[in-house]
C-alpha cells in the first residue's frame, strides 16, 4: 500500500469531504462523498484512500464531541472514537467538531481568503469568534496560548433568540407556537430562513409558496416576493446582532469570521449596512465591538483547512 501522509476530513449530515494533508503539498485529492451512500465513517474513508495508507486522521463531525461516542444530528451516522481507530488500524485517530476545524483554519487563511464585511482591526493578543448559518448554526472561537491558538467549541447556536425589534418579536411569538425554546439557530441557519418567511407571511397574512430555502433565496434575488425580500434583511441584520453577542462574549476583538454555505448562497444580498448597524448596537458595550473586523470567509474548504492544523496536545 501506498503511504499518503494525514487524511483530514470535514463531515456534515449530507456530505463528507475528504483530504490528504502534508506540509510541502498542503491539502491533495480533495472529494465528496454522501453519507446516505455509505454505512459508516469506516465505509467512507475505505472507499476514499483505496489502496493508500495513512498513519494519522483527524475527523471535524457536524455534531458535540463529548465522549467516545459520535452520533450525528443529520444523519444515520454514529460510531465509537476507540472502535473505529481500531478498525481503520492508524496510530492516531483525532475527531473533533467542526465548526473547531473551521476556527482552527483561521490564522492559515490569506487576505484574498476573505471579503472584508466591516473594514476594522484584529488586534493581536485577543480571541477570535467564528460562526456561520447552515443546516444550524455553528459557534467557535480561538483564544492565544501561547505562540499558538486554542480552539473553544461552542453550541452558542442553541443559545436563545433575542429580537432587536418589533418585527423579530412577533416573529418570536409565531416560532415560540411551535418550540416552547427558539434558539438562535431556528431562525439563522438554512431552515431558518424558511421559518421566518413562513412566519412573516403568517404575521402578514398573505399568501406564501415557498417551501425551500433556496426558493426563499431565489424569489429574494428576483424580487418577486415581497415576504422574501424582507426575509433575507431580516436575515442580515440577525447575523449582525448574533455576531455582535459573540463578539461580546468571547472578547473578540481579533475579528469576527463568518461562513457556511447559505453566505454563500446570499452573496450580495446580505445586507451590509444593516449587519454592520445590528453588530454594532450593544449599549454601553459599543465602544468594545467598534474596532472590530467582521469578514466573510471564501476559502472552498476551510474545514479541511482547520483540521490539517488541529494539535492535539492544545
């Protein structure tokens, strides 16, 4: 068998993306594979290597890392860190979640690696916060040990919905119908641009089509639904408000990282001005969060990225 280096992998509900990693070619032989396709992470990366050979994995899973055992939020998926080691025969075996993978990719990433959302600074010394809107909401950030980082996971998508207007009360009201608790990631996260264009057309009451979020997205960019319109700059200023809490609570004045695929998909259509307005808008805290960078991450894989970088003794 052929040795490959690391394998690095970034794991969701629907895909799991594959690399080999080393330090003179970085990341090699990028590839998808569905997870409905395959009855394990085992399966998976068999049919990934072939008949190359790796010593070292690390794993970024899109689900809490708490122990031995992984189950997926999103998919059939679930193993044991110990078994799975074992079965695959490699001397180190490292999972850890992903939206650590996607902070850990951070400090490697380049100016044209980024679109600057809010020109600011990222002050040496301090943490940084990364979140970013999918099939939920991802919540990461890094503190400075040292002449490195440490990773911080988080499930701060969970933490609670707070509307900053009357709009997003009512929408609060609508969803609070349905979950007795509407976290942070019911309304900023794929599904949750649906909710809300849901919600706002039952606030309304007109009619609404719309059953995707990518119909949300799409009838927005055609400007053919009004409920749509208002969803995606409600949508803008939520990222900006939830992006402005982390900021506060992590202490990040070394910038603020957003990504995930529906940023993506919203391109220029996030609404700037009023993310920024919204991030901004934290009382007698304002002073904190003014200096500080937001930027939109544009690497393809940062979550491979992250994982290549992920020391264990940290």
């Amino acid at each position: 068998m052929d040795h490959a280096g690391m394998l690095v992998a970034d794991i969701g509900g629907t895909n799991a993306r594959f690399a080999l990693f080393d330090e003179e070619r970085g990341l090699s032989d990028i590839r998808n594979l569905s997870t409905a396709g395959h009855a394990g992470p085992a399966e998976a990366i068999r049919a990934y290597l072939g008949t190359r050979n790796v010593s070292t994995m690390v794993l970024a899973v899109a689900t809490p890392v708490d122990g031995d055992q992984i189950r997926f939020t999103n998919s059939h998926w679930q193993f044991s860190i110990a078994a799975l080691q074992r079965e695959l025969d490699v001397s180190s075996l490292s999972v850890i979640n992903d939206f650590v993978a996607q902070a850990l990719a951070v400090p490697h990433l380049g100016e044209t690696d980024l679109d600057i959302v809010r020109v600011g600074v990222c002050e040496p010394g301090w943490p940084i916060a990364v979140l970013g809107p999918g099939t939920g909401l991802g919540v990461a950030a890094l503190v400075p040990v040292g002449d490195g980082w440490r990773p911080i996971a988080s499930e701060g998508g969970h933490a609670s919905f707070a509307p900053h207007s009357e709009r997003e009360d009512t929408i609060l009201r609508e969803l609070r119908k349905e979950w007795p608790h509407v976290s942070c990631e019911r309304v900023l996260s794929g599904p949750g641009l649906l909710r809300v264009a849901r919600s706002l057309a039952a606030i309304d009451g007109v009619a609404f089509e719309a059953t995707t979020p990518a119909e949300v997205t799409g009838s927005a960019r055609d400007r053919t639904c009004p409920v749509c319109i208002e969803t995606v700059r409600i949508f803008s200023a939520l990222i900006g408000s939830i992006a402005g809490d982390l900021a506060l609570t992590f202490g990040a004045r070394g910038g603020v990282f957003l990504c995930g695929g529906v940023l993506a998909r919203l391109g220029d259509m996030l609404d700037r001005e009023l993310l920024t307005k919204n991030f901004l808008e934290k009382g007698r805290l304002r002073t904190f969060v003014n200096p500080i960078r937001i930027a939109t991450v544009t690497h393809p894989t940062p979550g491979l990225l992250g994982a290549a970088h992920y020391d264990p003794q940290r």
